[in-house]
C-alpha cells in the first residue's frame, strides 16, 4: 500500500476510490478528496506499525515520543487514551479491525463472482 503513486490515485472516480477504501478496510463514504486523504493517513499509519516490527504495545510506544502516537491516532480516527501505551494499543486493534473489514470485503466479492452465471461453451463437432 505505501508503494501507491498517489499522483494515480488521484486520478481514480469515487466507485474506484471506494473500492479502495473498502479494500483497506476503512470508511468508504465522502468526497474523492476525503477518500484520498484517508488512504494516505492509513497508508502511513500501517507503514509506521510494520516498521516497527513487533506489534507490542510496548515496542511501538516506544519508538515514539506521545504526541507523535497521538498525532497518527488522530488522523485514523482512533480513540486517544491517557497514556502511549493505551494508544499503540488502539492503533494494533484499529489495524487489526481494518483487517478484518478488508477481508469480509474480499471474500464477499469472491462470493458474488461465484453466484454470476457463467457462459457456457458448445462443443464443436
């Protein structure tokens, strides 16, 4: 995800931006320009959390200093605790929960592929 060219993205309608977000698992409603601005807060949040290596609240809250883990929260949207540790955490489940999201979006997909009927071929004699 962080490999996107966000010069393309922006070139992307709404239904495909939707997809996207759906894709990544976060909220796929508003404007083209909030779509996007999703996706690259997202796009920089995961980058920081895989980065990190270990998905310990510990490790991540101590890469960096509060403001920072707050700053990152804020912009994904998730609930800021009163202490670094608390918001790790809520960042290892809002990407967890991002996850999750992206692969009930996955399967249902694959689930409407399979319904489709598909064009059956004669044999030639």
């Amino acid at each position: 995800m962080w490999d996107w060219k966000w010069e393309e993205i922006g070139q992307f309608d709404g239904d495909d931006l939707s997809g996207l977000c759906q894709l990544v698992g976060i909220p796929h409603s508003g404007t083209k320009a909030k779509k996007i601005e999703r996706l690259k807060a997202t796009c920089e949040v995961r980058k920081f959390l895989y980065d990190c290596g270990s998905y310990e609240p510990a490790v991540i809250a101590s890469l960096h200093k509060k403001k920072n883990l707050v700053a990152m929260a804020k912009k994904v949207g998730v609930f800021c605790h009163l202490n670094k540790f608390g918001i790790a955490a809520s960042l290892i489940n809002w990407q967890n929960n991002c996850n999750q999201r992206s692969r009930i979006f996955v399967k249902q997909c694959k689930d409407s592929v399979k319904r489709k009927y598909k064009q059956l071929s004669m044999p030639l004699f």
